[in-house]
C-alpha cells in the first residue's frame, strides 16, 4: 500500500444513491433505466449520433473490429506506445497489427510515419489519443481516406478532449472508450463506442447482444457476443457524469499545480500540447533524462515508491513484447520515439483529492534528487 497513490476513483457525489437504486430496483443486469440515460447522455457529450455501452474498452475496440469486418490476413496500423489492448483486439479477429512510431510534440500516431507502412493487406488504422492528448485526427483522416482506409480512434484514455474544438469520440468511423477504476470517469471496469453511421452504430448494437435482431426478439441473423455493460455500472457512470465539470477542474488544477513545481527541474520533461489540442487531464506524465537529471527514470521511481508515492512507467514499445516483437522485427520495424518514450516517461499520481500538500511533497522529493547520485 502506497502513502499516495497512482489513481483513486472519486465516488463522493450521487454514485452510491445511484447504484442503490439499481438494486432496489432488481434493474441489476443489462436492461434498466441507467444504461439508456448513460448511452443518451454520453452520446450528447462526444457529439456522436449514438454510444452504445459495453463492459471494458478492449470489448469495446473488439466490437469495433467486428462490426467493420476485420478478418484474419488483414493489416491495421497502430502507434507503438499505446496499452496493449489496442493491439490485443486486432489480433482478437485473425488480424496482424502493424506498428507506427508516435509524433514527439504530441505522443500519438505520427501521421508522417503512416503512409510508409501501408501495404495491399492494410485495412485501417487505430489512432490512440494517448495520455488524455488527442490525436492529430485530420491528418489520420487525411491519409485514411486517399487509401481507402477506416478510422477508428481509442479514446480509452481521453474521455472529453478536445481536438480543434471538437470532443474525440466523433472524429472518425467509431471510437472506443475505457471506464476502468483509474480513468476520469469510471464505473469499475466499462467501456463504450461512439458512432454516427446508423448502419454501424446497428451492427455494434446486434454485435454486442449475442446477434439478436432488435426489431425481433429471440432471431438471431449473425453470431455475436454479450459485451452488455449492467445497470448498476450505468448508474456509476450517470453519476460521475454529472459531475464532470468539478472532475476535469479539479484535474486542470492537479495539472497546473504539477507544472509550476516541477517547471525548471533538469532533466524533467513534460507531456506536450499541440496548439489545437485541449487534452483531459488523465494522469500526469513526465519524462526523465537521466545524463540531465542525475537518476534514470526507473531510479526516480524507486526513490518515489521509498516516500510511499506510486508511479508508473510509460507503456513498453508493443513492437518488443513477446506477442508482437517477431513479426516485427519480420517487417523491420522501427520506432526510435516510442522506444525514448516508453523508457524515460512515467506517470504520477492524478486523482481529484489528490491534495495541493502531497503533490508538493510528491515534487520535493523529485527536486531534491535532481543531480544528486
Ligand atoms: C489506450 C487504451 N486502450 C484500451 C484500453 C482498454 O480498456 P480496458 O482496461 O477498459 O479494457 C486502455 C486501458 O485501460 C487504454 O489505456
């Protein structure tokens, strides 16, 4: 048990009258009153004509695969530095993902690298607005659609963001949502896709009921799955949405709070923003040179963890774990920005009553070890 954690779920508004309500109600499984207000409710935030709920985001990026027929053979691009779920869906449906270094002044999917890396097989690409930083989508589309490509964006990470003034979740064919006990707003474990095309948004649904025909109760035209996310998750979800006004405040706070203590420490870097970004603000990310700093980040975060504080280290290049690093070393892959990334970033802790003297001591603690071995 850490003094201070990574992350720590805010339940103190309307949650746990919510979810009783679910119970007393029996409305505990997938049907009930939560889950449509949820889907209504987030639908109207990302500017999408529908969200449909499922139970986590790598469900949700599974469905999204099947809903636009991704088969196995198939090709989809994905940035390196990204959870593993990305790339785990692709290879749910018989796919190959095909990995693409991130861009140093946003930390997403370098459109400049796309191109290079589409081949006949190539079916789609995945941009992951990473560390609550949208992607740069109009690029992304760009290409996408001179190649014939769709767009899916993972948007596990960036709940609300904003790109050139408008919410992720609408920017592309589908995108997918994480509600998982670290994220900005969370029920547990959740997820969600967004979509416009009703065509789409109909093959999700039907996908995600087992296949069931929701004009036909019990008729069954193609296999599906059960990806239903409950009621009472619903209801936490309701719940942590009527307060996200006072949620992502208090996350800029954190943030800026962060910035002017850390700003001037050698060797610290920090999670860029495009000038058309206004990222959400996930967890805090810095990034440590060690000849500048005086400590690898992997020492910073020893040293951290000796004070009681948890931090985590960047995601690992997916192209160099076990279930991907031999087809892509097969295709030659090489991503110098995600590999600097993944070992010198590492997150610390963000929550909403995270208080202004811990993440001053959280900030001592890393000033005071800066150039001192
Ligand atoms: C970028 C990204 N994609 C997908 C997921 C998967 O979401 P979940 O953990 O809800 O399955 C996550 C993680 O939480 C994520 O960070």
């Amino acid at each position: 048990m850490y003094r201070i954690p990574l992350a720590k779920p805010d339940l103190t508004g309307n949650e746990e009258k919510y979810v009783m309500e679910a119970i007393r109600s029996s409305w505990i499984s997938s049907l009930g009153p939560y889950v449509q207000r949820f889907e209504q409710e987030f639908a109207a935030l990302c500017g999408t004509r529908e969200a449909i709920s499922v139970c986590n985001g790598t469900v949700a990026l599974h469905l999204a695969l099947l809903a636009l027929d991704v088969r196995p053979g198939d090709e989809v691009l994905v940035p390196s530095l990204t959870y593993i779920a990305t790339a785990n869906a692709v290879r749910y449906v018989g796919a190959e993902p095909v990995f693409v270094d991130v861009d140093p002044k946003t930390w997403c999917i370098d459109p400049q690298r796309i191109e290079a890396s589409i081949t006949r097989r190539t079916k789609g690409v995945i941009p992951v607005h990473l560390y609550g930083h949208p992607a740069d989508m109009d690029a992304v589309n760009h290409i996408a659609g001179v190649h014939g490509l769709w767009v899916v964006e993972d948007a596990a990470e960036a709940h609300l963001a904003l790109y050139k003034g408008q919410p992720v979740g609408g920017l592309s064919d589908i995108a997918t949502f994480s509600f998982y006990g670290n994220k900005a707003f969370t029920s547990g474990e959740g997820g969600a896709v967004t979509v416009n095309n009703p065509h789409l948004a109909l093959r999700l649904r039907t996908l995600r009921g087992q296949g069931m025909d929701p004009q036909r109760r019990y008729y069954f035209p193609v296999t599906g799955y059960n990806f239903r996310l409950t009621n009472v998750a619903c209801a936490l979800l309701c719940a942590q949405l009527e307060r996200r006004d006072h949620i992502l405040s208090r996350r800029r706070h954190i943030f800026d709070a962060y910035n002017g203590l850390l700003s001037g420490v050698p060797g610290i870097g920090f999670q860029p923003v495009a000038p058309w970004a206004e990222p959400v603000q996930w967890l805090y990310s810095i990034t440590v040179d060690e000849k500048e700093y005086g400590h690898s980040r992997d020492d910073l975060m020893r040293l951290l963890a000796e004070e009681g504080i948890e931090t985590r280290p960047f995601f690992m290049s997916l192209h160099k774990l076990p279930p991907f690093r031999e087809e892509s070393s097969r295709r030659e892959e090489h991503l110098p920005v995600t590999d600097l990334l993944s070992e010198t970033g590492m997150n610390l802790p963000t929550f909403t009553e995270l208080s202004d003297s811990a993440i001053e001591s959280i900030c001592s603690v890393i000033r005071r070890n800066a150039q001192r071995s």
